[in-house]
C-alpha cells in the first residue's frame, strides 16, 4: 500500500456539510489518507457509562465528521472515488434506545445503554453467552459539502452528496461514489460502526471509534452520479477475505414479514414480530432483541407490485445462536 498522504485527526470535528469550512488538508486524485474519527456521540458515552448518560445525551453535538479534504481537480458534474482501504474499531462500543428515536420509538419509550466488549482477535462482540455477532465495520458518514455557501447542511439525516448514509455494506474493498457539488470536493467522514443489520432500526448500531484509510480519484464528467452510488467486491477478493463473515453472510436466515399499504408500517410490523420471536424462542428481552435487530437484522422490501399491499421482511442470520 502507497503511505497515505496525511491524516485527519480528531481535532478536525465539524457538525454541519459547509463549503464555509476551510479544507485542513489538500491531496492530489489517486492519494490516501487516514482519519481518526471519535464514535457518534462525540464523546457523551464512554466504555464506563451506564444508561444514565442518555438523560444527558445532547443530540445537537452528535455525529461528528472529519475534515474536510481539497481534492484537487475536482469539479461539479465529476464523481469523487472513495477507496475503503481499512478501518479499525476500538475495543468497545455502545447501542441505545433513546427515547423518540428508532422505527419502533412508541414502542419503547424508555432510555437503554449497551456497552459492548469487542474483541479484536475474534471479530466479536457477544450479546450474552448464547449469541456472538461477527464484527463488520464500516463509517456511517461519508460525504462532500454542498453547492452554496447559504445551504449548510446536518450531519444527521443523508443528502444527495452522502453524509449519514449508514450503508453496512460499505466495509473493507468496497468503494463509493459521490457527485460533486463544489471545487475541490471537501469530504469528509465519520461514526464508526462495528456492525449494523440493515436498517438500524432502533437508532444506533454498535457505534464505536475508528480509524479508516481511505484512497480517493477524481473520476471526470459523470453527471450520472446524482446520488452516491456504491460496489462491493465478491467476497473472495482479498479485502473482503479477513471481513467476510459466513454467520452474516452464508448462514441460515429467520425472517418475519409485515404487511401493509405504507412501507413504515409495514417495516414496524416486521420488526415487531421477529423481536417476539427473539423473545419467545431465544428468551430476550424485548430491548435487547430491538437492539439485535438493529445491530445484526437486515430489513427488506419483499415486494412492491401488488398495490395497494407492500410486503417487508426483517431477517436474522441464524449463525449468531451457539443453541
């Protein structure tokens, strides 16, 4: 691998996508860089927070991103190419259900903190001595600033040139595409996830810190990249090798469905089901199925032809049980 060009380091939070915030590092098309990047909650939650900690979350300083970078060449109406070379997780990281947030929030009303141990020998995290979940890291945030210096924009929700995306699949060997929206690019990046089901259904993944090497091309005139686009490699590519992950993967799958003319309360009802099928045949607690559900659950669009009915399914790898 090329030595990267610079780092970007956790002194280089910004809370908004602004093409009013100064590049803190310039590279040329084809350089990499590493960043360092604190996990979501900029630092609220630590390995030693207990649930007490989300009475005090304040969600105006959450999800920080890091940068930006000036890429030079860059135009709008080019792609930037982003190369997810490594990424490292710390040895822990958290889920929560907060209050008002997450797909099922009327469902669970009160605050709930997990911290997790993860295991960096394994590439594991384990819910309790029955069920272990692969580690698959990826960064949630991956994204450039906007058009106009009167159009700033939250870290919070995704946009059309990225930002909170929270893609699962976009683990080692995958690669991103992003428009361009102004000179020099200005990306930027964060929220370390040790492992997500698709979804996330109750707000968070395994957030974590992490540390990401990521190489960047400027590909020129293509006005077809209106939104980010993405490719993952086959998962016999040497990338993927050491992350790909039969348990999530390859193994067996149980899937509940829900049914419904509008697709959020068709995907309420899925997740509804498979946590009482957690709660009933893995002996779970509800939140702490919500919680697997997010953190190893992919949800799905079954199908959405045979109006005014869509079907979506809520499915989790049967590989995660030791029973």
């Amino acid at each position: 691998m090329t030595p990267p060009a610079g780092h970007i380091g956790r002194n280089h939070s910004h809370l908004r996508w602004s093409k009013n915030i100064s590049p803190v590092q310039t590279i040329s098309s084809g350089e990499t860089l590493t960043f360092d990047a604190i996990d979501s909650s900029n630092g609220q939650i630590t390995k030693d927070s207990d649930t007490s900690a989300l009475s005090a979350f304040d969600i105006s300083i959450a999800n920080p991103v890091f940068g930006p970078v000036f890429i030079q060449d860059a135009e709008p109406g080019d792609a930037l190419k982003v190369e997810v070379l490594d990424l490292k997780t710390a040895d822990w990281g958290w889920s929560a259900v907060i209050p008002n947030f997450g797909l099922l929030a009327d469902d669970f009303p009160q605050p709930s903190l997990r911290i997790w141990h993860l295991d960096r020998t394994t590439q594991t995290a384990a819910l309790n001595d029955r069920v272990s979940i692969p580690l698959r890291p990826f960064l949630g945030c991956m994204g450039l600033a906007p058009a106009t210096s009167d159009n700033d924009l939250s870290v919070i929700p995704p946009n059309e040139a990225g930002g909170n995306i929270d893609c699962c699949d976009l683990t080692i060997g995958s690669i991103v595409y992003l428009p361009v929206q102004t000179a020099g690019a200005l990306f930027s990046c964060g929220d370390g996830h040790a492992v997500q089901g698709h979804g996330e259904v109750c707000g968070t993944a395994i957030e974590t810190p992490i540390k990401a090497t990521l190489r960047f091309e400027v590909c020129k005139n293509q006005p077809w990249v209106k939104t980010p686009h993405y490719e993952i490699p086959p998962a016999d590519s040497v990338a993927q090798t050491a992350l790909y992950h039969p348990v999530l993967s390859r193994s067996g799958r149980y899937a509940a469905t829900g049914l419904g003319s509008d697709l959020t309360e068709a995907s309420k009802q899925a997740v509804r089901q498979i946590i009482e099928w957690l709660v009933a045949t893995k002996g779970l607690s509800r939140v702490d199925a919500y919680m697997l559900a997010s953190v190893v659950g992919n949800l799905q669009i079954v199908e959405a032809v045979n109006m005014p009915k869509y079907l979506v399914s809520m499915a989790i790898p049967l590989g995660i049980f030791h029973d």
